[in-house]
C-alpha cells in the first residue's frame, strides 16, 4: 500500500502530461490547418497590385502560468505570396512580353 502511495500518483501525473502534450501537439495542427485556410481565402479573394505578401502569425499556448515560470508555447507563422493574374496578362500584353 506504500508503494502505491508512493508510485500511483507519480504515474497518473505521468498519463496526465503525456495526454496533455498530444492534445497540444494537435492544437498545432488545427492552428496550422485554420492558418493556411484563411491565406488560400486571402488569395482567392485578392484583387490588389500585381504582388503582395499575405503574413500571419499565431501562438498556441502549452501551459499558462502554474509553476513554470516560461510559458510553454508554439509559434506559427504563415506567409503567402499573392498575385494578380490579371493585371500581370495585362502587362505582359502592354510590353510585349
């Protein structure tokens, strides 16, 4: 019964940390995910100059607070590099190219 005393909570908070950093490294991949769709819908709606630069950056949060005194956390950046097709055929046409 010591020894259960002893090892059981050392082992949930084991099965505690492991499931919590999945949960993490799929927060990551949904961000990521709802990043790169919102720049395929920035480009897809883009009618500027010829060429713009789509930048976006967000951070998904491990832990907040508690005894760390870091905060554990992800940064993801997306970057998109939009054209107007149409004023580019314009161009070319207008140079000769």
């Amino acid at each position: 019964m010591v020894e259960a005393a002893i090892s059981l909570p050392i082992v949930i908070l084991t099965v505690m940390l492991l499931v919590r950093m999945f949960t993490f490294y799929l927060e990551i991949l949904d961000t990521g995910i709802c990043e790169h769709m919102k720049a395929l819908e920035y480009i897809r709606s883009y009618r500027g100059a010829v060429g713009k630069t789509y930048i976006n950056s967000r951070e998904v949060l491990l832990l907040r607070g508690g005894i760390l005194k870091k905060t554990v956390s992800k940064r993801i950046d997306v970057r998109a590099y939009m054209f107007n097709e149409d004023l580019m055929v314009r161009a070319s046409e207008v140079f000769g190219g």
